[in-house]
C-alpha cells in the first residue's frame, strides 16, 4: 500500500517539470481574471492542452505561494468561483486548500474535495488520475504531519522526563554530600 502511494506521488512529481517545460501550444483555461485563463503561468510560459497537465501547473504554482499570497489566491479563486464552476476551476479549489501556506482546517477540506471530484473526474481519464495522485500526496503529506507532530510531542515528553530525573539526581547528590559537610 505505501509502496504504491509513494509511486504514485513519485508520479506526480516527475510530471510536474514536464508540464512546466512542455512546448505545446497555447491553451486557456475557463473564465478566470487576467489576459488569458491561466494566470498562474509566467507571460511566456507554454500553455497546456489538457486540463490534467494545467493543473499540475497550477499545483506547482500554488505550492510557490507564501501566506500572503496564498490569502490573495483564496480571494481570486473565489471570485472566478461565480462565473466559473466548471471542475478544473473546483479542482484549483482543491489544489489551493491542499498548499503548505493553508491551515491544517483547509487542508481537511481539499481532502474531502479530492474525494468527491474524484468521481466528478471518471469521463477525463488523465484528470481522474491527476486527481488521485493529488488526494493521495495530501493524505500521505497529512499523516507524514501528523506523525513529526506525535514525535515532537514524544520527544517533549522524553524531555521533562529527562528533566526531572536530573532534578532527583541532583537532589540526591545534595543529600549526600551537604554543603557544610566535610568530605574525608
């Protein structure tokens, strides 16, 4: 099972420099703000003729974003979100909640996301298996969290533990040899 997982995620990041290098031509996404659909890519960047490999552009740029970027991707999404519901717009929904800069609360929320337009995706074969690679690295990536968080938790245990043991052993060694005592 983690064997497959991790092919799976190593399948998705071997993708993402060749959708960011393909030479194909130019390709716009849905309604979304900007000169063409695709924002996210840099002016002379190529564009894709999938929605498959745009999202993984999109992936790849939402993965870039810092905190306050990211806030201002939430806004944009948002609002292209009115004019446009069509499942790539909803997966770049996704994509965004699942970046490093959202909250543990959004990334909750794109794995539910995920899950259903997993299904959503059964007719595009290439973005149904886009949208599996990326439910399964946000689940891998969230329990790869949760477990350096339980490790954090251990080791701050281990350490008051450790503490404490100091604090006996030096209680002990004052006992037996009392400050006004003589050692012969």
């Amino acid at each position: 099972m983690a064997l497959k997982l991790r092919l799976r995620l190593l399948a998705v990041l071997a993708c993402l420099p060749l959708a960011a290098c393909s030479s194909l031509g130019d390709f716009s996404l849905g309604s979304l703000t900007g000169k063409r659909g695709d924002y996210w890519l840099k002016d002379d960047a190529p564009r894709f003729p999938s929605d498959a490999e745009s999202l993984i552009a999109y992936h790849r740029y939402a993965w870039s974003l810092d905190t306050v970027d990211w806030a201002r991707e939430g806004e944009r999404l948002r609002a292209a979100a009115t004019h446009d519901s069509s499942l790539p717009q909803r997966l770049r929904q996704a994509v965004h909640a699942a970046a490093p800069a959202a909250t543990p609360r959004d990334h909750a929320r794109a794995q539910q996301l995920f899950e259903q337009y997993e299904r959503d995706a059964q007719s595009d074969a290439s973005l149904h298996a886009v949208v599996v690679l990326l439910r399964d690295e946000l689940a891998e990536r969230r329990r790869l969290e949760d477990r350096v968080r339980d490790e954090a938790s251990r080791a701050d245990d281990l350490d008051q533990k450790l503490g404490a043991l100091k604090a006996i052993e030096l209680n002990m060694l004052q006992r037996s040899h009392p400050a006004g005592a003589k050692k012969k």
